[in-house]
C-alpha cells in the first residue's frame, strides 16, 4: 500500500514537472518573440535616427557652403570698399 502511494505521488510530481515545462517553454517563446519585435521597433528607431543625422549632416554641410559664400562675398566687398576709399583720397587730393 505505500509502495502504490509513492508510485502515484511520484506520477503527479513527474505530472508537474512536466507541465511546468511545457509552461517554462511557452513564456519562453513568447518572451523571445517580444523581443524580436522589439528588437525590429529598436532597429527601425535606429534606422529614423541615422535618416535624420544624415539631414542634420546635409543641412550643415549647406550652411557651411553658404557660409563661405557669405564671407567671399564680404571679402570683396571689402576689397572693393578699399578700392572706393583710395579712389576718394585721390579726388580729396586732387580737389584741395
């Protein structure tokens, strides 16, 4: 009688194992499948950064392009208004 007793215990405990198994498996892979999509959300967030460095990145370089324009443009500015302060020295010289 108790060797029955044991032999049906032993039958629920390998019971339980077992469904907690199968239970430890399909939290498991439903673990592993939110991080795969979490893991595509976190690629396509990556993705939209690198987009926006590489505007961020463009923009710049067109600032800075217009930049050295703007200062080209004030160089000869500047090199014209020398021009036109020499040039009124003359006429002053020439007048007095």
């Amino acid at each position: 009688m108790i060797k029955r007793k044991f032999n049906r215990n032993w039958q629920a405990v390998l019971a339980g194992v077992v469904l907690c198994a199968v239970l430890a498996v399909f939290v498991a892979s439903k673990v592993a499948d939110a991080q795969v999509t979490g893991s595509g959300m976190q690629q396509a967030r990556v993705m939209q950064r690198t987009a926006n460095m590489n505007d961020l990145w463009e923009k710049m370089n067109a600032a800075e392009e217009r930049l050295v324009r703007i200062e080209q443009k004030i160089d000869a500015l500047s090199v014209d208004m020398d021009l036109m302060r020499r040039v009124l020295k003359r006429i002053d010289r020439e007048n007095k």
